[in-house]
C-alpha cells in the first residue's frame, strides 16, 4: 500500500545520485568523465502511524516527479535498519516535549537503506544512531552553551520491541552557518568573532572530555537566537582514538581519516576561520 505523504516538503531526506562514465567506457587522456543521472533517492517518516520509517527510488530528476509519484514509490523499512533497540542507560525525553515547536526531533539516517541492496549491505543506520546518541548523553550531563542541547529519544514500542525512533534537541530557526553564504542579512546579523570564539570553546570542551567531533564544517554549525554558535551532528564525534563508521566532509580535513583524534578538529578549525572571513569580505 503506498505512503500516505500529505506534501512533498515533508519528505525526510532528498537527493539524486549519478555516476561518472566515460563515453569509451575506459579512461581517456584530457576527457573527463560524464556525470549521468541514476536516479532521485527519498525518505519519509509517517508520524500518524507510530513513526514508519519509508524509503523510495524513481529514475526521473527531483524536480520533475510529481507528488503522486513520490507517494507511490515510498516503501516501508524494515525497523531493524533504522531504528535500534533502545538502551535502559538513555534519557527518555519527556512526553509534552515530542510535539513542541521548539524541538527538532532528529530521525537516524534512513536513507542508508536501499531496497535493491539489503542483501548486499549491513544496516548502518542504528548504529551511527546509537553512537550519537552515547555522545549526547556524555555531554548532557556536561553541558556547554555553545554546543545543542539535547532532551533525550524518542522511544516508542513497535512489534513489542522498544525501539528509539528519534533524539530531541533544542531547535534553531535561524539555520546554520553555512546559509551566510547565500544570506547577507543573516551574515550581517551576527558577529564572527563571537561565532568564532563559540565554535573554539565547544571544540575545547570537547577535547577536555577526551572528544573529537570529526567532521567541523558550517554546516554542523547552527546561529543561536542570540547570534552564538551552537555545534551539532555528532554522528562522527567519539573519544580519541576510537575507529570511526563516518569522518570529515570534503573541503575541511587535510586527508581521509578513520580513527577519532584531537587534531581533525584543530585542523578544520582554521579552515573554518579563514572561509569565515572571506564571507565578510564579500560585497553586499
């Protein structure tokens, strides 16, 4: 039976995906490769029926597909791909927090699943989810201003098993850091020497609990009401030294990397800085 999706912008997750070929099929000196559209990847999550996970595919570009057309292809995800069992030891946000508008209820990374490959792959999704939200509850109990705040998960029973279906945090209408980019009155709004500075202390107060964040990007920075940083995504965060599943976003690490260290952050840091400056120094 096909999702029930009441509007495309409520979809969870949205991109098209492509590949590179040449026109040989083998390399060719000075011919780069051709980027060719495979298809629209989709996700969505049905909070009226005790929050069903869906995922779908349809060969056709984003903007071309119709909303029938997206209802149509979203299929159910089996749970044990994206929601894990919950753990005892998690804080379990209160009840009168899960519909406020002052929460942003982040759901595990659904689009990790793809219905043509469950056979080929693991389900990665509960674990990355799990891992954030162990982090989370490290920084609850030491919390700073500059990093989000987190209310605990989401848990509801699904088949008689409890399973967490999404974590609580603090939201931040003024989006992240990276929007300044595109948004001059957002950039003239806030001070980036404060956000600077804000973004220093979180990455320090990291450290000083044996933490590297890993992956120090605007985008993992949200603008706070009162125009502070506020870091998020700890997907990737783990204690020195740990094996990372994800680590880094290209353009802000120095080389590829799967073990958490101090100095992943230390290096995108400047990076941070230096792209930092150069929005204010654009015109307008």
């Amino acid at each position: 039976m096909a999702a029930k999706l009441a509007s495309k912008r409520d979809l969870h997750f949205l991109a098209e995906e492509f590949d590179f070929v040449y026109e040989s099929g083998q390399p060719v000196p000075d011919h780069p490769p051709e980027r060719q559209f495979i298809r629209t990847t989709f996700t969505w999550v049905d909070k009226d029926d005790n929050d069903t996970a869906y995922w779908g595919a349809i060969p056709i570009r984003k903007k071309l597909v119709t909303p029938e057309q997206f209802e149509q292809e979203l299929k159910p995800v089996p749970d044990d791909w994206v929601y894990p069992l919950t753990d005892p030891a998690f804080t379990v946000a209160p009840s009168e927090l899960q519909t406020s508008d002052k929460i942003f209820i982040k759901r595990p990374k659904i689009d990790l699943y793809d219905a043509a490959r469950v056979t080929e792959i693991l389900p990665m999704a509960p674990s990355l989810f799990l891992s954030e939200i162990r982090i989370l509850e490290i920084l609850k109990k030491k919390p700073h201003p500059n990093i989000v705040k987190y209310h605990g998960v989401r848990v509801l029973e699904r088949d008689g098993q409890q399973r967490i279906t999404g974590l609580l945090l603090d939201k931040y209408p003024k989006g992240d850091l990276d929007s300044i980019e595109h948004d001059i009155l957002l950039r003239d709004s806030i001070d980036k020497d404060v956000i600077m500075n804000g973004i220093e202390s979180a990455v320090f107060h990291l450290h000083s609990l044996g933490l590297a964040h890993n992956d120090l990007n605007p985008a993992n920075i949200l603008i706070g009401d009162k125009g502070e940083a506020v870091l998020v995504d700890f997907g990737s965060c783990e204690p020195f030294g740990e094996k990372l599943i994800t680590g880094g976003t290209g353009g802000w690490i120095d080389e590829s990397y799967d073990t958490s260290a101090r100095k992943h952050d230390l290096a995108a840091l400047p990076k941070i800085e230096k792209w930092l400056q150069e929005q204010y120094q654009k015109e307008g």
